[in-house]
C-alpha cells in the first residue's frame, strides 16, 4: 500500500467512509433526491453550458478570471470597479456571467443576491461589453459554471458532510469534500490532481471553492474557512499551480480566507521541496509517518533521503518565512504495532523539538490520525495495518503533550 496515497486520503474522507456516508445503501436512498435537485439546480449550479468548445486542443482553463487578483483583471476589463464587482460575485458563489447575463437564477434570485453585494456597489451592472471580455478570459465554455467545471453529483452523509462531483471541461471528474465543524465554520477537501491523469490548474482548483461558497450559501451549510488539498499525488507534483490558487484563496478582496487556515500537505520528497510549497501562503503538513529512518522507509517506499535531510530542508524553507507564517504540522497515520508505541512518541517529540529550537517563533503541532481501510483491499493487505487501541493512540498524544507538543488526534464525527 502507498502510505502517502493513504494520508491524503484518511485526512479527511476516513471520517465519511466510516459513518458509512457514501454506503450503497445511503447513496440509493439519496439518488433519486439529488437527481431532481441537479436538474433544478442545474440553471444556478451549471448553467446550460453543457457543450464544452475546444479551440486550439490546449487543456481547458488554462487561465480565467477566478485566478486573477484584481489588478490583473482591471487590466482585461478596463476598470478596477469591474474587477471587484466580478470578485463580489465569485467571492459568494455566484458567477457574473449568470448574474448579469442571464434571465434566470435557479435556486438564487436577483434580490437575494444583490443583498449580499458589498453596499457600496449594490447598484452598480456588469455591461455586455464587460461580459464579453470576462467571458474570453475562459478558453473553454465562457465562465466558471458550464466552463472550466460543472456540478455533476451531490451526496450528503449521516453528519452532513457534503460530497461534490465535479465534471472539468475535457469531461474528467474531481471530487470535493466540505465537512461542517463546530460553529459557524466547514472545512473544504480541494483536489489538486485528476487521479493520476493530470495536475489540475489554479482555475479547477478555485472552482472547487466556488461551487462550495455556492453550496453553502444555498443549503444553509456553515460557510468556509478552512481548507485542506487532498487526493492522489503529493502536492509538490503541482506547487505551481497550488501556489496560485492559494494566493487567490488568501487574498482580503477575492476569498478572504486566513493563512492559517489553508493547508497543504506533502509527504517531502526532497528538502528542497519544501522551499516550494513554503512559497503558498498556508501551513505546510509533512506526512511524516514515522521519524526511524528504517521504519519511515517502510511506510512511505518513495523516500530517497534521510528523515535529518528532510527536516534540515524543512528548518531551511521556514527560516525563510515571516515569523507569523511559520507554523508547522507534524502528521502520523498511527497503526497498530508499527508507530504507535511510547518508543515512537519519544522519537517524534525530540524530532519536533529541533524544529521549534531552531526555527524562532515556529508553532509545531502535531496531527494524529487513526489508520482507517478506506477502500477494498486484498485479505494480505487488510491485514498489514491496522487501527490502533484508542488507548495506545490517547498514550501517544498524552506523551508528546507532557513534553509541550500542541497534538491532536483525529476523531471521526
């Protein structure tokens, strides 16, 4: 089993596929439901841009407004007011292009959504000649909805946990994962690669948010404000594209999230990688696994430098933030007999130590999550690992919480 597949996969969707949120039995119960919503929903969600053009064979939304800052968008539209009337839009889940452009909302109406316009612009329309422009900035289908992704299933768990299926423009598919947490606040599961088709570009991966906002607003789901890539693939194979979308997501005037609420997670693959996904305004996570060197070979086969090369590459690319950005996640899949012991804890926490003595300012936390089967597996394999004894797992946090460690263990809802 490729362990790195499996941390970001049981960082978030561990927690559905054990309250049996997408069972059969859910999903058959839900389908009927959800597929008279989606025609409905459809003339709001994915407008009846369903025929995707393809001009020149390039991949679909190599660029788009939704990956723009204002002042680039001032640029293409000619005006700075246009660009943040655009961004009013986006920033709730409303595409401008329907907004302004169409003679109807679906589920959403005019009135509604002029009230959650910024007051100082409530008033103020996006002209034909302004669409136009906005529109070909898309390369494929014109806009966000219908072009560079439209809603294709939705399906909602026991504890209301939200799953998305998006289809892009050349018709591959992403899921996404918005999990209400306590109080007014949802964290959003975001893809960054299609399987292991293709990396995605900064315009999907900011659709996925934009169909959440959308989501939110309309189901009375708590709004997002945290953020965590997830899915096949480690994110340093499209830290460029990651980089842009997370700039956007930070940004006061677009999505308005915090820093410190996007996280991004990477198992290391080098020490210079770091550096890399250091340049995204978010909290690195290293899928550490274990600190043996012997031991992490095992659990991520991938690794091709010692664990003291990795955190030196780690202390180097964090020394190079602002003090206020230095925050990092330690993360551990515990498993039962293989990194779970006492021995492993004392390890992890005089590993982590280093890293808070020789990074001023730094903030080490660490996450630790349960093994969790998350799919079908050979009887041999369903074997190798398995989930730690609650009490082994309560031990091994307890440990590094005596020695000042902030930890946590993932439970499921």
């Amino acid at each position: 089993m490729n362990l790195q597949l499996l941390l970001l996969a049981s960082i978030t969707l561990f927690k559905i596929t054990e309250s049996g949120a997408f069972s059969s039995q859910s999903v058959s119960s839900f389908i009927n439901q959800e597929q008279r919503r989606l025609s409905h929903l459809s003339s709001t969600l994915s407008p009846d841009d369903t025929e995707i053009r393809s001009e020149d064979g390039e991949n679909p939304a190599k660029r788009g407004a939704i990956s723009m800052q204002i002042d680039e968008l001032d640029k293409y539209l000619g005006g700075e007011g246009r660009a943040q009337i655009v961004w009013d839009c986006y920033s709730i889940g409303i595409d401008p292009a329907d907004y302004f452009g169409s003679i109807h909302l679906g589920y959403d109406d005019y009135e509604t959504i002029m009230q959650l316009m910024p007051s100082m612009r409530r008033t103020q329309k996006l002209d034909s000649e302004t669409l136009e422009k906005l529109a070909a900035l898309y390369p494929q289908g014109g806009k966000v909805e219908g072009g560079v992704a439209r809603l294709s299933y939705l399906s909602k768990s026991s504890d209301s946990a939200t799953k998305i299926l998006l289809t892009l423009a050349d018709g591959l598919q992403i899921e996404t994962v918005i999990i209400p947490g306590k109080g007014q606040r949802s964290t959003l599961c975001v893809s960054s690669q299609v399987e292991k088709i293709r990396p995605l570009t900064s315009s999907e991966i900011l659709a996925q948010l934009f169909f959440a906002k959308k989501l939110c607003r309309l189901e009375g789901i708590p709004d997002i404000t945290d953020i965590v890539f997830m899915g096949m693939g480690d994110s340093v194979d499209n830290i460029e594209n990651i980089i842009k979308a997370t700039k956007i997501m930070t940004t006061r005037d677009l999505f308005q999230l915090s820093a410190s609420r996007v996280t991004v997670s990477t198992v290391g693959p080098s020490p210079e990688s770091f550096k890399a996904v250091a340049e995204a305004p978010c909290v690195i996570a290293w899928s550490v696994q274990a600190t043996n060197d012997d031991l992490r070979k095992q659990l991520v086969p991938t690794t091709k430098y010692s664990i003291e090369e990795l955190r030196e590459g780690l202390i180097e690319a964090m020394l190079e933030r602002p003090i206020n950005g230095r925050t990092v996640l330690l993360e551990l899949t515990l498993m039962k007999g293989v990194n779970d012991s006492l021995n492993e804890a004392e390890e992890l926490a005089s590993f982590a130590e280093v890293i808070s003595e020789r990074v001023t300012g730094c903030k080490v936390s660490i996450n630790l999550i349960p093994y969790n089967d998350v799919g079908p597996r050979g009887e041999m394999e369903q074997n190798k690992y398995q989930r730690p004894d609650h009490k082994d797992a309560v031990a091994f946090q307890e440990y590094l919480q005596d020695h000042g460690l902030f930890s946590h263990v993932r439970t499921t809802q």
